[in-house]
C-alpha cells in the first residue's frame, strides 16, 4: 500500500510540474520529453524511412510531388504566422520542414514532429483537390503543433516505468527508443503514429483552422471525410470505445461543430 501510495505522489508530481498547452485549443499535456530530446529521433527516423523507400520517393519534379508540396508550403506558411504571432514561435523554433510524396498504396500520410511529411499517393484519390489533400496534411501536421507523439511518449514512458532527464538523449536509452520506434512504426513498412481519439478531433479542429488560414475553403472537409469513410467501408473496423480513432460518423459531426470556428480564418 505504501509503495502504491508513493508511486501515485510520484505520478502525481510528474503530471503537475509536466504539464504544457496546446496552441489555439488552450488543452493542457502531459509532457515529460522536449523538442530537444524528441526531434533528434524523428529527424533520424524520417532519414531512415526516406532511405529505406529511396525507390518510391516521387521525384520533386513529379507532377504529385509538386502538387502536395505546394499545398504543404501553404499550410506551412500559414502555421509559422499564427504561431509567431501568437508567442508560440519557440514551439517550432526547431522545426525542419521538409514535405515528400511516396508511392505506395496505402491511403495514408502523417507528419513527425520537426516537420517531416509525408503524404502516400494511395490518399490521393481520395483527396481528390486541393482542398480535400489540405484537409489531410493540415489535420497532421495539427499532430506536430499540438504535441501529440510526445505526449502520447510520455504517457508509455510513465506507464513503463521509464524516467526522463533533461538534456539526456532518449535515443541513447533503449527502452525510450522502444517506445518512440512502436510509436512511429520504426522498422515496418507503412508508418504509423498511434494517437487517441480526443488527439484526432483535437487534429480535426486544428487542421481545420490551419487549412482556412492557407486559403482552403475548411468546408471542404466534410466532403473528403465523407470519401474517406466511402473508400474503407469494407474494411473491419473496432467499436469506437476500442478504437484509437473517432467513428467516421462521430468525426464528421464533430467537424461540423468546429467549421464556423474555422470558418472565421478563411480567406479566399
């Protein structure tokens, strides 16, 4: 009981001296590990993946490639003026933006903190326009701002035990590097960032506004959402209470809920 007592004051200082806030939405994180710790790794993990897939990388020069990272610079433009401008530019301070396209099938793509990005051209049917591909890449790189795989980091660390020091490398402990590498799909073919539902609508609605402020019209997200939940309806999905991720109905509701918001930051 002592030992449970102590663990729990333990816990409970961690979550009060590690605690941070998320742009825009005002929501308080529970974070044990900085950008200074954090980034390293993913810089190195998205070397690693672009290595890896040297083959499938679309050529700058590519039709896809110069579509999304167009859109990507747009968006990127747009987060580095709110954030600048809402005294969050230290957040992003060490971002190294950087936007490629990878041929594969899988309807996917996922932005690593620092700003690496990439989109799979399997998504892009799907997304069919401009503002249906802003949808996708601003809902993740609204992942990076809101400092969600550290967070979700943080979480595994505490729940494995796993202490953090400041200005120590987690890469150089193998467990923290356990974590992150199951965290971003590290070694499999398709990465994979693992976030909670709250942490995709959060993305939603920060997306949403990211989207609107690059000049994407944000009502058009209803319609790619809509796409998207077309394109996996034979696919097996979890009960949502299993799920990391919203059903595709509670999304798209939700979405609906934040759209006069966003609807506030676009300009054609």
């Amino acid at each position: 009981m002592k030992k449970l007592f102590l663990t729990a004051s333990v816990a409970g200082i961690l979550l009060f001296n590690s605690c941070s806030t998320v742009p825009l939405t005002g929501r308080s994180r529970f974070d044990l590990v900085s950008n200074d710790q954090v980034l390293p790794m993913a810089f190195q993990a998205y070397s690693t993946f672009l290595t890896e897939n040297k083959s499938t990388v679309l050529p700058a020069s590519s039709a896809q490639a110069l579509k999304v990272k167009t859109i990507g610079s747009r968006l990127i433009t747009a987060v580095k003026s709110y954030m600048n401008s809402n005294n969050y530019g230290n957040l992003i301070a060490d971002y190294q933006w950087e936007v490629n396209v990878v041929q594969n099938n899988e309807k996917n793509a996922w932005c690593m903190p620092g700003g690496k990005i990439v989109v799979y051209t399997g998504i892009l049917p799907v997304t069919q326009d401009d503002a249906g591909l802003a949808t996708v890449m601003g809902h993740e790189i609204a992942h990076a701002i809101a400092g969600h795989s550290a967070e979700r980091m943080s979480q595994e660390m505490v729940a494995q035990g796993v202490g953090a020091a400041a200005g120590v490398a987690l890469s150089k402990n193998p467990k923290t590097q356990s974590i992150f590498n199951t965290l971003y799909g590290v070694g499999t073919p398709v990465a994979m960032l693992k976030f909670s539902r709250n942490q995709e609508l959060e993305a939603d609605r920060l997306g949403l506004i990211f989207m609107a402020m690059a000049g994407y019209n944000p009502q058009s997200a209803t319609a790619f959402w809509n796409r998207m939940s077309a394109a996996s309806a034979g696919a097996q999905k979890p009960a949502e209470f299993l799920s990391t991720h919203p059903s595709d109905a509670t999304r798209i509701a939700q979405i609906q809920k934040y759209l006069p918001e966003a609807q506030q930051y676009y300009k054609k």
